[in-house]
C-alpha cells in the first residue's frame, strides 16, 4: 500500500468533517443571510402594492370593563388627499425636517446612515436615528411586522428591506403622498387633512407657512410638541423647522423670520364629536395621553382595541348623582345661590356655571371606575379630575393624624381645644379658628379627627413636626405641600385624583394604589401590544391606617360627613369633608373596604358657592348617593380586618388613660378604643389615685414663635359640628 493511501487510513474521521465545517456552514450562513433578505426573514415580506389600495383604516376603539365600547381615539374623521392640492410649503417643511435628500436616494440615505452611526458608536448608545420619510411608511403602514418600539438591528434591517421595495414600486410624490396621508400627527388625528382641521380648523389646502412648519414638527413627538398642552416646546420646534428651510432654501428669510414671528394659531379644541351622554370624553382623553407617552406613533399606525378599566355602571351614576345635587344647590334649596344655571349649549358658550367633578378607584390595584372630569365635556374640555387644583380644605387633615399617630399618639389623647395665637418669625400673629368658633376646651384626638377641630390640629401638626406630616402626605401621592403653620388645614393644592388616590392608602391598610386607566391594547387580530399591571407603594404602617380608618368611620357617620348616609348607603364606609375660604370648594373624599370615591363641587372662577358651603352640606351627599348606587349592584362589602399590632383597652374619657382592672370612670362613661400595641398608654383607677404624671402623654400644645410666615389668605375654614363624644358602634368599632 502507498504512503498516501496509509495516511488517508490513519487520517481521524473527524478532521473530514472539520474541513467540511469550515467550506461548507458559511456557505450554507450566506445562502440563509441571503435569502432571509430577500424574503425579509421566513414570514415573507409586506405585499407593498397593497399600500397603492391603502385607504385609512377605522379609528380605534375605548372598550369598557364589560367589553362595551365607549369612545374611539379619532377626534377627526380620516380622509386622503392629495399631495398637489397641498401648499408647496407643506412639502418643503417635511423635507426640510424629515428627509433633506428624499428625492435623491432610493429608501435609505447612507450619508445620513454614517453620520447616526458614528455619532451612536461616540455615545456607546441610540443618539441618532437615520429613518428616512419611506422606511418611516414601512414601519407606520405594516407595523405588525416592523414594531417601531423595537430598537434593534432586525427591525432596522427589515426597514430598509421594505423601504427598498417600496421605492422599486412606487414615484416619489406617491410615496410623499402615503406618508401625509398616514402619519399620526397626536390629539388623535392620522394624516394631514385631519391634523389640519383640529389643530388650525381649517382644511390642509388653506396652510400657511407657519402652520405647515408646525404639523412638520410633530410628528417627531407628537405628545411631546403638542402645541396645546406644551406651546412652548412646540413652538421651538416650530422655529427650528423654519430655520432649517430657511437653510436649505426651502424659503425665503423675509418668509422664515415672518412665520417664526407668528403666533402658533391653533384653534380651540374641538367638542367630542358624538353626544356623550356619560361625559366620558374626559376619561378618553385622559387615557389618550397614556397611550401616547407609552406607545408613541405605534397608538395610531393601525385601528386597535384599548381595554380599559372603566365601569359604565358607575360612571352613570356618577353622572347622575352629581349633576342631581348640582341641580338643587343651582335651585337655591340649600342657599341662596348666586351665578349662571347650567344650560346645554355649544362649544365655547361659557362655562361659568357652577362645576364639579366625580373620580372612582378600586381600592387596592387602583383601577378608575368613573372619571368625570365636569358637566358637560362639549362646552368645556377642560379636566377638573387631572388638572384642577383647588385647597383641599380639612380633607387634608387625616394625613396630619396619620402623622401623629405614627409617632406614638394615641386616638384617646386630650388636645387642647380653645383660641390661641401663632407667633411668627416676621413678627405677625396667626389665629386659628374652628370653624363657626366654637370650642370645647378639651377634645380627644379621635373627637378632633371627627369633628374636624382646626385648633387641635394645628397644635398637633406643629407637636409632630410639619416636614413629618408632609413626607408622609408625599409618599401618599401629594406633592408641594407648604411647611407652613397653616398646612394642618390643608392650605396644598391638589386635584381631585391625588387626593383620591392619596385616600387608598387608608383604605387598603397604608399602601396607596396609583392609578390605572389601560389594563391592555390588542391588535384587531388579539396580538397584545401593551399591558399594565396595578401599581401599588407603602405609606404608612397598616396599623396607623386602620386607626384613622376608625375615627374617618365616625365623621362619615356622626361627625362632619353624616349626610353621606341620608342617600342610604348602608355597610362599612369612612371619609372626610374638605372646605375652604368663604365655601369656595367643597369636598368629599371617602371610601369602603373596596372602593374610594373622591368629589368636588366649586366654580372654575374660585368664588363663594352658597353661604354657609361646607363639603358636609355640598358634597357628601354625591358620595352617598353614587357609593349607595354602586354598593346596591355589588356583594356586601367585608369589613376592614383588625390588623396585628392593633389592641383594644376601656378607656377614662376624661384622661384618656386606660382603666385599671375593676376601675370605673367617673369622668363619664368609658368607652373602648384601639391603640397600637407599644403605645398603650398607662392604667390608672379614677378615685383611688392621681393619674400618671401629665408627661405621659406628648404635650400638643403650641408655644413660642414659629419660624414660617403665613399667606394673608390661607384661613381655610371647616365645617365640623361642636363636640363629638366618642363612643363605640358597629362590629369593627372598639367594643364597649
């Protein structure tokens, strides 16, 4: 045998495959790279010649919790026009901002490629994109298969393979031409025509050159430079494209420097398009601006199911509940009322009758139930849920107990109760007054709470420390609240909604759930493209929570909120009235084991309501009314649980000491209250021997200046009744 047939015999098998390996598998790599470009991937490409039949899609669909639809995210109808029926500078403000070179490349502009590249590769990082106006179609009209969340190499490439094709099939004016027609522009407008209309009132053949430049500048952001909630943004976004066609001789600098001069110009909102019989173009709106910060152009490439977290059960009853109440205040029933009757009319007819506003969450994961953010969302567009922001009045004060009873304070406290004088810093005097000034000298915590007593608070507020009442009122969802000796009485501005949400924390014992408008968006073929889950944080320990739950369970029922249950509301519920200078607002913000509902009721124009407007008088009854409705179509409520770490001792009323085994009062009769375990408070038997050294309890009393001036005109008022002597009811009450 041969040395050459003696080395292929003693030659390892494996070095055959080895050599086979290295020829073969990059060829096979190259095939597969190859073929997977030209059919863009193995799902095969976009038909692109569809794009020529392409007409714009249905508008997308708000579909309540039971599956029914509500409100679609179009304001404007979709409708194609063409491109030579538009202004030249519509076209040339595109170009200028979107794609300066559009008719010299064929889909992709390398030179704009290797510039995003190498300023990418200096920022370890996505700092420059190099999308052109036709891969901008490919992604916005075929965004099934090319997400334009999706950062990353694949989608990139499909992209550009798409594009490619794109510009094989079609001229350049008609690809110009799909893009005006279908990109989203925000406030729920797709192609140029509708942008035109909602945001200029006008049709887009009447565009001027500043308002063209303006509609070039969204569709980079649109929730970012929308011109009404950010005009500023916009309009520097405005500027820049006139800058650079002023660059790029796209128009002259007389023409540039003119329209940079100009005003933005953009019309009024326009009124839903649908009559709203349940004002639920608010909520709409409001989960609109959600979508838009989470899903960006993606929201209105194609018509997709929202599904939301809206009741429509107790949406209509917050409708009916509170327009049936503001209809009695207008009526003079409950005062003598001075301004405007509501009346139906068109956009922009005045909305100086009087206001109010209705928001419902779930308890524990948050979910809005009902959101009516005013009486009618056709002349007013305006959302008093989210962006009013009015005193809170005495709903503020549970936080400054929960603060209290945080540091060791207990329900059965004495608290002074009688005038006194702040000394400030400046020099001034502040006097804090109860609301129809009146006192009892000496009030319990819990009673202070119920009665909603300015003078004991204001003494608390300062004993616990107002940064501490402010971090806990912070973590709760209010933001801004003033360090100063009047904040006790709620001198912070707050919405509706943090003021509500900020009541979950009571509620589902000390964690607050934040709110939630989406639970998912689906493709009209169910592919999911966004979910949420509950958001939840801790507030304050469970068993702080159900302290004040205890005493707000006493206002709702005897104390400054009792009218909430003439609307026969039945079962465990707790909740705070709210009131503020010369009843210009009026609050009421309670809850149940599952629910917490929060209302206001005052005049856009802040100004007295009717004399004597309290939140007890005004508001309350909403709540009752609207959580009595709810609570009739729902299985009774379990109560609040006692949590561990709670404990409940007899109690002298006098002193609020604990009695000592076999030791009666002789203050009055003693009651049964809870304490947390660690700061029950010492025993002692009236009539046998002194009671502990005063010391025992922290002294609440205020002295001495205090360092932050007081605003001229943050006296907030309240509307708690006289003395409320604290006494056990109900199964989850302290026993007597």
């Amino acid at each position: 045998m041969s040395d050459e047939g003696e080395l292929r015999r003693d030659t390892p098998r494996s070095i055959y495959w080895i050599v086979a390996g290295v020829v073969v598998l990059p060829i096979l790599a190259l095939v597969l790279v190859c073929r997977s470009w030209d059919t863009c991937g193995f799902q095969g490409c976009p038909d692109v010649r569809d794009l020529a039949r392409r007409q714009l899609d249905g508008a997308s669909m708000l579909l309540a919790q039971n599956g029914e639809p509500f409100a679609n995210l179009l304001v404007a109808e979709p409708r194609m026009i063409k491109l030579g029926s538009l202004p030249a500078t519509v076209r040339e403000a595109f170009l200028a901002v979107e794609d300066q070179r559009f008719y010299k490349h064929a889909g992709i502009d390398w030179r704009r490629a290797a510039g995003a590249t190498r300023a990418n590769l200096r920022a370890f990082g996505f700092e420059q994109g190099f999308s052109t106006i036709t891969m901008q179609i490919a992604r916005n009209l075929f965004p099934e298969r090319i997400p334009g969340r999706a950062r990353t190499l694949k989608r990139k490439l499909l992209e550009i393979r798409v594009a490619r094709e794109i510009e094989r099939c079609f001229g350049k004016d008609e690809i110009l031409e799909l893009y005006l027609n279908h990109i989203p522009f925000g406030q729920g407008t797709r192609g140029i025509e509708a942008a035109s209309l909602v945001y200029f009132g006008h049709a887009a053949e009447s565009l001027t050159l500043a308002e063209s430049a303006l509609l070039a500048a969204l569709p980079k952001a649109p929730g970012r430079y929308d011109p009404r909630a950010h005009p500023e943004a916009a309009r520097a976004r405005r500027d820049l494209v006139l800058r650079l066609m002023e660059q790029q001789g796209r128009a002259s600098p007389e023409a540039a420097r003119a329209a940079r001069a100009e005003p933005l110009g953009v019309a009024a909102a326009p009124p839903p398009r649908a009559q709203d019989p349940i004002n639920s173009a608010y909520f709409a709106e409001a989960v609109r601006a959600e979508l838009e910060r989470e899903l960006g152009d993606t929201l209105y490439a194609q018509p997709v199911r929202v599904f939301t977290t809206l009741d429509l059960a107790v949406q209509r009853e917050a409708v009916a509940a509170l327009e049936a109440q503001l209809r009695t205040i207008e009526s003079g029933k409950l005062g003598a009322f001075k301004g405007p009757s509501y009346a139906p009319g068109p956009p922009g007819a005045g909305t100086a009758y009087l206001q109010g506003a209705v928001v419902v969450m779930d308890a524990r994961s948050g979910d809005v139930l009902a959101w009516l953010g005013g009486r009618d969302s056709g002349q007013s567009q305006f959302d008093r849920v989210a962006s009013a922001r009015r005193l809170a009045g005495s709903a503020f004060k549970p936080f400054v107990y929960a603060a209290a009873l945080g540091r060791g304070y207990a329900l059965s406290q004495p608290l002074a109760d009688e005038p006194f004088s702040l000394a400030l810093s400046d020099g001034s005097v502040w006097e804090p007054r109860n609301f129809g000034d009146s006192y009892d000298g000496r009030v319990s915590v819990r009673q202070a709470l119920v009665a909603s007593k300015n003078v004991p608070t204001v003494h608390l507020a300062e004993a616990v420390g107002r940064p501490v009442v402010a971090s806990l009122a912070g973590r709760a969802g209010i933001d801004g609240v003033p360090l100063e000796p009047s904040m006790a009485l709620g001198t912070v501005a707050v919405s509706p909604l943090e003021l509500t949400g900020a009541y979950t924390a009571f509620a589902a014992g000390g964690v607050r759930a934040l709110p939630r408008l989406v639970l998912r968006v689906e493709t009209m073929d169910h592919r999911v493209l966004w979910s949420s889950e509950p958001a939840r944080a801790p507030v304050l320990d469970a068993g702080v929570a159900f302290l004040v739950t205890q005493a707000l369970r006493d206002a709702l029922d005897h104390g400054s909120g009792a009218r909430a249950r003439r609307g026969g509301l039945r079962g465990a519920a707790a909740g705070k009235t709210g009131t503020t200078n010369d009843g210009t607002d009026a609050w009421f913000i309670g809850y149940t084991p599952e629910l917490v509902a929060g209302v206001w009721i005052g005049f856009d124009e802040p100004h007295t309501i009717v004399r004597g407007a309290t939140g007890g008088r005004l508001a309350a009854p909403v709540w009752g009314r609207l959580m009595a409705a709810v609570a009739g179509s729902r299985k009774p409520a379990k109560d609040w649980p006692t949590p561990s770490g709670v404990v409940v001792r007899t109690v002298d009323p006098w002193s609020g000491l604990v009695l000592a085994d076999g030791c009666e009062s002789w203050s009055g009769p003693s009651y049964r209250e809870f304490f947390l375990e660690g700061f029950v408070p010492e025993s002692y038997c009236p009539g046998r021997e002194e009671p502990p050294a005063s010391g025992f309890w922290t002294d609440a009393r205020v002295s001495g200046p205090v360092s932050d001036p007081i605003p001229a005109d943050d006296a907030v008022a309240d509307d708690g009744p006289r003395f409320y002597a604290a006494r056990a009811l109900g199964e989850a009450r302290p026993p007597r």
